[in-house]
C-alpha cells in the first residue's frame, strides 16, 4: 500500500532546495526507521536518476512549463517513502546523478536530447509500474 500512495504522489509538488546547476539539496528530515533497504530499493534509486535526468533535459528541450516538475516529483518521492538520513542520501544523489550526466553532454536540445527524454519517460513510467505491481501490496 505505501508503494501505491508513493508513486501516486509523485504528481504532488511539495518543495526541495534546489543548489547550483539544479542539485537537488538535501533538507532536514525527520529521522526514519533504521533497517535494511526495501526489495525495491534499486527500482527507486534509479526512478530517482530519471527524474533528475529529466529535470535537466525536459525544460532544454523546450518544456517550460516543467522547470520544476521533476524536482518536485522527486521531493514527493522522498516526501512519501520518508527514508533513512542514509537512504535519502542515496536517493538524492541519483537524481544529481542523473542530471549531471545529461549536463555533462548536452548544451542545447538536439535529435538526440529528445531521443534520451523519451527514453527516460518511458523507462520511468515502466519503472514505476512495476513497483507497484510487484511491491504494491494491498
């Protein structure tokens, strides 16, 4: 169940620091539950490397209107999963990852940009459901 309303809210937009270059900050958070990694931790952090990725790349190919939507995704994300100090380390760290990369190579939109977004969008969105499906309890 947590996982439904996890993914569910990532079309929430709570807020996040933003630091240089559109790094996702981390902010003070209440302490979570120490334990082992949830079986769908991997799936997560890399949901959270796409959402950075396309943080950079949506709004350089000309999305304006999403200049913020995917930092605001990702900040649902931790806001609803409520992550060890450790984990949400982990989690913003893919975002920045993700983001990076993309900064590293592209400047301006290109074919190739936009070939990259729809591959992001659509491995997020296979991503995504397949948390839920497999995780997704109740």
């Amino acid at each position: 169940m947590r996982i439904r309303i996890l993914l569910s809210t990532l079309l929430l937009a709570p807020l996040l620091a933003l630091g240089p270059a559109g790094a996702v900050q981390p902010l003070a958070a209440a302490p979570a539950a120490e334990g082992a990694a949830p079986p769908y931790d991997d799936d997560l952090l890399r949901l959270a490397e796409i959402l950075g990725g396309l943080h950079y790349l949506r709004p350089l190919c000309g999305a304006a209107g999403e200049a913020q939507r995917w930092r605001d995704e990702m900040a649902a994300l931790i806001d609803t999963e409520q992550p060890s100090e450790a984990r949400r380390g982990k989690m913003i760290a893919s975002f920045n990852r993700g983001y990076s990369s993309f900064a590293q190579v592209y400047r301006t939109c290109t074919p190739a940009a936009r070939a990259a977004v729809d591959r992001q969008l659509e491995e997020g969105s296979l991503l995504a459901h397949e948390i839920v499906v497999r995780y997704g309890g109740n």
